[in-house]
C-alpha cells in the first residue's frame, strides 16, 4: 500500500508541475489573468490549475491583484524577464 500511495504523490507532482509550467507560460504571454479564468484559457481540470498557482505561489514567481472583487495574477516583474529573454 505504501509503494501505491508512493507513486500516486509522485505522478501527482509531476502532473502539478507540469501544469506550473503551462500557467507560468500563459502569464508570461497574457500579463494579468483573472484567476477564476486560468481553468477556462488551459482547457483544463480547476483543480489542477488552483494546485499549479500554489506551486508557482510558494516559489515566489506570481503577484496577486485584486480589483473589483475578482482576484488577477501574473508572473512577478523577474519572473516576467525571465520569460521574457526565453522567447
């Protein structure tokens, strides 16, 4: 059971972090986005969207805006240079 679940949080990760990686890349190319918007512009499960924002959160490389109620995000300005030299 322990090697189960040893894999299962192991293909999680990867499938989190590569999700990280495509909302990094959208923010790079988008600027600000509306976070509830993410799911929508990744065709892709929330839930797995709102985990990569909490990975891309704790490694410091998103700011969060809020305006009018609804909550924005984008890659912070060295995070945005970064992505920016990459294409």
């Amino acid at each position: 059971m322990r090697e189960f679940l040893r894999r299962e949080v192991k293909l999680m990760k990867e499938i989190i972090g590569e999700m990280a990686g495509r909302v990094w890349k959208t923010l790079g190319k988008k600027g600000w986005v509306e976070i509830s918007k993410l799911p929508q512009i990744l065709k892709d499960k929330g839930d797995i969207v709102y985990q990569a924002l909490g990975w891309l959160t704790r490694e410091e490389k998103i700011i969060f805006h809020k305006k009018e109620g609804r909550t924005y995000t984008s890659l912070n300005p060295e995070e945005r240079e970064i992505f920016r030299r990459s294409v």
